[in-house]
C-alpha cells in the first residue's frame, strides 16, 4: 500500500522509500521517515492535493508525487 492511500486517522509502519532525489531522501529522514517508522494520516486535502502526516518528531504534509513512492502496511490503532 502507498503512502498517499492512507486513509485520514489511519497508523501504518513505512516499509519501503523509494525516492531517486537524494536531497527528498535527506530531508524526509531528519523529519524521521524512516523504514519500519509509525506514521499517522491525520488530515487530507481535496482533490488530491498534500496529506498531513504525524511522526514522533512532529507533523508535517507531503505531496502525492512523494507519498505514492512510499510503501506502507497498515497498523490497528489500540
């Protein structure tokens, strides 16, 4: 499953990155998206456009071009 598929209040633990700029990579690992990382969908905008994502190190929005290379399994919030 992609990133950019989960679904709003939804958890998940990245399972793959798949980025070819170096530059994203970096950045999106000092936010802390890192494999077998948790993340949270918690807010979603219309039409396609950037996602809300909440790591232990904050929150922050990605665009769909970003998030559909990152593959993600689904997790039950307890």
């Amino acid at each position: 499953m992609k990133l950019s598929d989960l679904p709003k209040s939804q958890m998940a633990i990245i399972t793959k990155i798949d980025l070819t700029q170096i530059e994203v990579t970096e950045r999106l690992s000092d936010f802390g998206l890192q494999i077998g990382q948790t993340i949270v969908c918690v807010e979603s905008s219309p039409f396609g456009g950037p996602k809300a994502f909440r790591l232990s190190h904050g929150i922050f929005a990605l665009d769909k071009e970003i998030s559909d290379n990152i593959e993600i399994r689904k997790e039950s919030i307890s």
